[in-house]
C-alpha cells in the first residue's frame, strides 16, 4: 500500500484484499461487467448461478443453497434467520469475546460488543472461548476439545430447566478478535452434537478466515476434520478482495423451512452480476495462482520465524496460528500470562515508523494478528520478524 507521499507500506493485516490490493484480474472483472449491465438480482442473469455452481465446489455437498448478500453483518443476520425459522427456537449459544458483526441482532450475540453496551439478553448463552492458551483448559490438558464442549453442554441443560429452547451454536471458524484463537480439534463435532441433541442447528462463521486462508483446507471449519460440517456457513470480507460481497450457505432443508413461510427473501443488490463477476474471479485467482498452496507455506515460514523470536524473547508467551491467519501473544509474565498490552500497543507504533502495518486483538489487546493479503510472501515474512527482533530488542534493554 502507498500513503499520499508515495511512501510504501507492507500490509500484514487487510485480510479483506484477500487476492491482493487492487489485483488486476479482479479489477479488470469488474469493469467488463459494469460496461455490459448492472442491474438488481430481480432481473435473471448468468452471472449469480455460475458464481453458486463454483462455490459450491469448494464445499461439502449438503450445503448446496446459497444466499447472497452484501456484507459479512447481513450474512450473520440472514443465518440467525434462518436457524430460528427452521428450528422453530430463539435461543443462541456464542463464545466469549466473538464478535459477529454490528448490525443491533448481531451487537447482541456479540460479547465483545454487548459486554460494553446493553448487557447479554436472555435468549444468548455465551460458553468458554476454546483457548487452549489462557483459556479454562489449556495445552496440558488430556482433552481440551471434550472439556470445552461439555461446557456448552452443561449450558444448554441449565437453559433447558429454565424452559429455553436452542435455535443455533454460533461460532467463527477461528475466533478473530478474541486474539487469533485456534480451537483444539474434535471442539466443533462434539459442540454440534450437543447443539443438534437440543434441535438446533451449528453456525460457522468464515467472513474472517475462508477462501483459502488457513491453507490445509480452503474453509477454517474443515481443519476440525472430514467428519464435521455445518449446517449453515457465512462468507464476507475477503470474497470480492475488497468489493461488497457476502454469501450464507445451507442445506435444502432448511432453506426449504425458511421459504416456506411464504415471505420471500429479496436483497435489492445482493448477487448482482458486477458482485457475482468479482466473487468468480477471486475463486479463479485463488486456484490459478495456486494461493491456498502459497498461505501455507508462507504461513509455515512465518510460523517458524517467530518460533525463534520467542526463543530469544521473554515478550512472547505464545505463537499459534495456521497458514496466514497467524497471533503472537505478549505477555508480561511467562508464567502468569498476563497481557503486555503497552508493549504491545508500543510493537505496532514503532512498525508504522517502519512502514509496516500491523494490528492487535485479544481481550488484553496484547495479541500481534497476522492476516495479510495472500500474496505476502516469504521475503515480507522475513522483513517483518526482523523488524520485530530489533523493536523487542529495544522493549528488553529499556532502550524505548
């Protein structure tokens, strides 16, 4: 990215440019398309059932109908929807400290949001965040993944004497800005056992982390293993690489028992033929550039990189991550595990002088989050740890 001086900056966090700013093949899509026709998604064209038909290869074959829409908020809500119109329930099971968008049904099963704000309403129930790290149940523990879902098991049997009813467990595929969270495998299979016992349905949210990102699989959830998939899946951020678009996934039986109401579902710009060119192109750009591939091995590097910062570093108490969705988690106490939070804040000023742009996430806003365009390479991978060491180098001699 370039400032107005024409200074150029290395972005590690614009996980919404997926392909790349401004990729050339994505721009080039979008202004072909606008050239011929656009128009709202009453008036029947190619466009949205090609771009279903090539999503639908990248995912498990249940979840064969699509909804699109034009942000990663209306995905959310059109989820809850559809979960309560199926299940005929209201309540929600979340994690602590997700965040699932900010339109006022999403601020209210978002605890990092509600928490600041109205307070948490009776019909969500918010379990453990799956961290194995600060977490309930961490890495020394025989079976963090069965721990963790037996406490949403016990939420839904003290809601269940208190008369509630389960529409959905809703969860991001890889919690974000609860500090780049890597939930042990096994979690979601066990989670939507429970939440299926109850009659609700499991929502993975991938408007963070789909399309490739993770590298051993195009979608997060698939990291749990073959044998778990949900039963509705919402997409945004970085499938139109910057341009308004978003999508929810599901099975036929539920979008059956959602138009079954006789109330249509209509968005006026959602699967547009220009927003249905750029999500076929970003699909094409990703399997053409072999981009899933490129995430995991630089993810890898990355990876390993900072495995020798933390070696060398007291600063960093954990490295986790897969592919290029990557947190490096400060602490002031390696034992203790508490949050460096002006370290942290100190990290990322400093990395701006740098002409590097990096963030922070986490509860203690302590947790360095890698989520860069795919295109980063190794070579911005070593310039980025580097540039690390020397600015932790100065934290520890007490030289900043």
């Amino acid at each position: 990215m370039y400032d107005e001086d024409g200074n150029e900056y290395l972005d590690c966090i614009n996980n919404v440019a997926h392909v790349g700013h401004c990729h050339p093949e994505v721009v080039r899509a979008a202004h072909q398309q606008n050239l011929m026709l656009n128009t709202n998604s009453r008036y029947l064209h190619d466009n949205i059932v090609d771009y279903a038909q090539k999503l639908s290869m990248t995912l498990p074959e249940k979840l064969c109908i699509f909804y699109f829409l034009n942000s990663g908020s209306e995905a959310n809500d059109l989820a809850l929807r559809l979960a309560r119109q199926y299940t005929k329930h209201e309540d929600i099971i979340v994690v602590e400290h997700a965040y699932h968008g900010h339109l006022t049904s999403l601020i209210d099963i978002s605890p990092y949001k509600f928490r600041n704000l109205g307070g948490q309403k009776e019909w969500v129930h918010v379990a453990p965040l799956p961290d194995t790290y600060r977490g309930l149940y961490r890495e020394d523990h025989k079976d963090p993944a069965l721990a963790y879902a037996n406490e949403v098991k016990k939420i839904i049997e003290q809601a269940h004497e208190n008369g509630r009813k389960f529409a959905a467990f809703f969860m991001e595929s890889l919690p974000s800005v609860a500090g780049q969270i890597i939930p042990p495998v096994g979690y979601f299979q066990k989670a939507a056992e429970h939440i299926h016992k109850a009659g609700g349905v499991f929502i993975a949210d991938e408007i963070q982390v789909g399309f490739g990102r993770v590298g051993k699989s195009f979608w997060a959830f698939q990291l749990q293993g073959e044998d778990f998939t949900p039963d509705i899946v919402t997409m945004g951020k970085p499938i139109g690489n910057g341009h308004p678009v978003a999508c929810v996934a599901t099975t036929k039986e539920i979008a059956e028992a959602f138009s079954a109401t006789g109330v249509e579902y209509f968005n006026t710009f959602g699967g547009n033929p220009v927003s249905c060119a750029i999500g076929i192109t970003v699909l094409e750009v990703i399997e053409n550039e072999e981009l899933q591939a490129h995430a995991l091995q630089v993810g890898s590097c990355l990876m390993e990189l900072l495995y020798q910062l933390k070696a060398k570093h007291p600063l960093i108490g954990d490295v986790r991550g897969v592919g290029l969705f990557i947190g490096v988690d400060l602490v002031q106490d390696q034992n203790k595990r508490s949050p460096a939070t002006t370290e942290a804040e100190f990290i990322i000023t400093r990395l701006k002088e740098e002409f590097i742009m990096l963030s922070t996430d986490g509860p203690g806003r302590n947790v360095l989050k890698f989520k860069p365009p795919l295109c980063f390479n190794t070579k911005d991978a070593k310039l980025v740890v580097d540039k690390l060491d020397q600015i932790l180098t100065e934290l520890e001699k007490g030289d900043a």
